[in-house]
C-alpha cells in the first residue's frame, strides 16, 4: 500500500508541463473501451477531425503528480455514473490560509497551461472544464473535483489513517479531513469541450 509522497506543489513548476497528441485511430468506433489512439507525428491542433487527447508529461513522467494540503472532503466518496467514483474536496480557508491560496493558484496555474498547451486562447477558455467548482452566488468556498480511479471491479487509490481500524473509501464521512497525492495525465475532447480530470492516487484520512 502506498503513502502520501509529500509532493506540495511549491516544489512543482507548472510552466515545465509537456505533452504529446494522440489521434483517433478510428472515428466510427463508439465504444470508449475499444478505441484505439495512435501518437500524431505531425503536430495536432485542437480542432483536428480525429483529435483522440494529449498525453501530459513532466519531466520522465507521464503524469503530472501533487500532494494536496489537507482538505475537507465535503460529501465522502459520490458514485456518479457507472464506474465513476468522484471526491469534492474544499479549498477551506482559501482567502486567509497562504497554503490553500497557494495550492488553489496551481491548479488554476495547471489549467492555464493545459489550455496553452492545447491552443487555446483566451476566447475559448470556456472549452477547458475546470475542475474547480465555484458557488455562483459565492455563499461556499470553492472546491476541488476529483476522480477515484475504478478498474476490473476495484479502486486504483489506496487509502490510509493512523487513526484505529482499517479505513475503505466507500466509508469516507462527510466533511472528513483528507490529504491527497493526486495526478493529471490526458486532456480528453468530447463534444467540442476539453476535460482534465485530477485522479487520486492515495488518501490520507486524518
């Protein structure tokens, strides 16, 4: 079982974000398990017929890891489709903790660069999703949307506290305190919009 790697994004440089195009090797498949993406050789645009995502890299990786500083996981973990196991997790304090203004300014940051990286521009900002949701009449503070990666009928995150008793995702409380390693990898397009998805790699229950 892994731990936390510590990873806070003061040690991160977002500007160093790479990436490489993959292409959809047939468009007439409509099964997302059966697609098949081949790497473009030529460079991509975002309006490409068969744009399938773009690979990120940083540095070795093909993905691009933080540790998140501790947060309140508002609602445990949501089942939200087939498969599909998400985390709200709050930037708490956002306004008067340096820490959390900090870690919230890099995922902005990332997006931003995810956005160059696509070619996007400024008028069509709107195209990226961002994975922070904001209550529009600014009663809440603002929280981070992440994936629990769910593959052959088990989680891809490990989950740990010091705390007595072994910990399982599914028993995760409302409004828990978390720390997280999570990572980006792919920029998916679907219906003429650009979906990052942060996925947790492990939790820390405290």
């Amino acid at each position: 079982m892994s731990r936390l790697e510590y990873l806070t994004c003061d040690k991160l440089n977002v500007s160093k974000l790479r990436h490489s195009c993959h292409l959809c090797d047939d468009m007439s498949v409509t099964k997302l398990s059966e697609k098949t993406y081949s790497k473009c050789k030529d460079k991509c645009i975002k309006d490409h017929p068969c744009f399938g995502h773009i690979q990120l890299h940083y540095f070795k990786n093909d993905f691009f890891y933080v540790t998140t500083p501790p947060m309140k996981c508002l609602f445990g973990v949501q089942k939200n489709g087939f498969n599909n196991f998400q985390m709200s997790l709050q930037f708490t304090d956002v306004d008067r903790d340096p820490v959390m203004k900090n870690f919230y300014g890099f995922i902005e940051d990332t997006e931003f660069q995810c956005m160059k990286l696509l070619g996007l521009t400024e008028h069509e900002g709107d195209r990226l999703m961002s994975q922070i949701r904001r209550d529009k009449k600014g009663k809440y503070e603002p929280n981070l949307s992440v994936k629990l990666p769910f593959r052959y009928n088990k989680f891809e995150t490990d989950i740990y506290t010091d705390k007595e008793g072994v910990p399982n995702l599914l028993q995760i409380p409302s409004f828990a305190r978390v720390q997280c390693d999570i990572y980006l990898d792919k920029i998916w397009k679907m219906n003429e919009k650009f979906y990052g998805k942060w996925k947790v790699k492990c939790v820390y229950l405290l």
